[in-house]
C-alpha cells in the first residue's frame, strides 16, 4: 500500500493506494488539519508496512508519522535542474513537471493553476524555469482589498466578454482575460522552446479548459497521482 500526501497553500489532500488503484482519497480545509492527521495516522495503524511520500508548499499540520518521506529539491527528481536558485524553487513546480516529464516525454510543459498559476519548462529532460502569476481566486481577492470601491465577487465560469455592471466587469476581468493569457504564454514557450505536449493541472484547472481544449487536462488530485509515478520511479531505479 502507498500513501500520497499534499500539503498545499489551502487545502490538505491524500490518497491510498493498492499497487496502481486508488483506494480511497480525502480532502480537507486547512481549518480541519485535526481531521486530516486522523485519517493519516489511521492508515499507518491499518497498514504497518505503508509507504508514504509526500509534498508541501504550505506548513505541514503537527502530528503526521515520521516515516512519511517528504520530497525537496535535492531528491532525486527523474529531470535534472537548470534553475538559477533551485533552494528557492517549489516542490510543487518539480512535482508537476517531474509528472508531466515521465508521462509524456521530455520537452513538455506543465501549467498548474491553482492559488498561483505556474508554468513549468522542461526542455530534454531538463527543468529550465518559466513563470508564476496570481491564480483566479487571488485576482478577485486582489481587486478587492487593494481598492476602495471594488467588491469581492464570485468566479463566473460563463462571464461575458462585456461587462455590463461592475460585478460582470470583475469577472470578465478574471474569468474571460486570465484563460486568454494563458493561452498566449504557452503559445510562446511552446514556440521558443519547441515544447510537444502541454499538461494543465491544478484545482482550477476547469477555469481554462474551453479556450484551452487542445491542450491535456490532467486528472482531478493530478498531483497525488504524480506521487505514485515518482514512488514507482524510485521503486525501480532502487532509489526507495
């Protein structure tokens, strides 16, 4: 049995497995990180030999089992890293790519969008870097708090072009611009980078997946499933 875990910015997610086949899986708030470490805690008592790996881009809730392996930029990642400050780089950037490298060869592109969108170049194997913005939800929460007048307003998936009062405004700001930048920056990195395939991951992932559609939608929890392909891939070199 293996045991994937991601601690991210808002949420805590894991998943079980048996050989390939997810078993079960969970997701809590950060506010329920007690309920979180319960499950955790419940599968090492179910399963005395479980194997666990894990990321975090957020803090790691107390109570968690040692033996959980946690990855960080000198683990031994399947692509090499050509980044300028590597101990300042997320592991969640390397997980994605990792997972995108393994899954669909080596000069790809994996954007994940979440609270941040991020873009992650892999060019022969190779982690070049690429670039971060603010997610949907931090652009109407920006507009909020950095003005006076603007309200805090909910993501509209089918926001017209043309806002016709200040709410439709807001969310053709968000909802309608943010996927058409996206679409321009792969267009660029795929062009200058001779990139193959383009993987969108991420819990807003849904948000982009019209103007997007040529492009590969990975699997809700993507990112716990790219922990099972990184603990089969150090299975096999022996690294685990």
């Amino acid at each position: 049995m293996f045991l994937a875990l991601d601690i991210g910015n808002s949420r805590l997610k894991a998943a079980l497995y048996n050989k390939m086949e997810q078993v079960a899986s969970w997701n809590y708030a950060k506010d329920e990180a007690e309920n979180f470490v319960l499950r955790v805690q419940d599968c090492f008592s179910d399963f005395p030999s479980l194997k666990a790996m894990g990321v975090s881009s957020g803090e790691r809730p107390k109570g968690l089992p040692e033996r959980i392996q946690w990855l960080d930029v000198e683990s031994n990642w399947p692509i090499r890293i050509d980044y300028s400050s590597p101990k300042s780089l997320g592991v969640d950037r390397l997980l994605a790519a990792s997972a995108a490298f393994l899954e669909y060869g080596p000069n790809v592109l994996a954007v994940t969008a979440g609270t941040c969108i991020t873009y992650n170049v892999v060019v022969a194997g190779e982690f070049k870097g690429g670039a971060i913005s603010p997610g949907l939800n931090m652009r109407f929460q920006a507009m909020h708090s950095f003005t006076v007048a603007l309200p805090n307003v909910e993501s509209d998936p089918a926001a017209a072009l043309l806002g016709t009062d200040t709410i439709s405004n807001l969310q053709a700001g968000v909802n309608v611009a943010l996927p058409l930048e996206v679409e321009s920056m792969i267009a660029r990195y795929c062009e200058e980078f001779n990139l193959e395939k383009v993987v969108i991951c991420g819990g807003d992932r849904n948000a982009l997946r019209n103007p997007l559609k040529k492009h590969i939608f990975a699997p809700s929890n993507y990112e716990l499933h790219a922990l099972k392909q990184l603990h089969e891939y150090f299975k096999n070199q022996g690294l685990s």
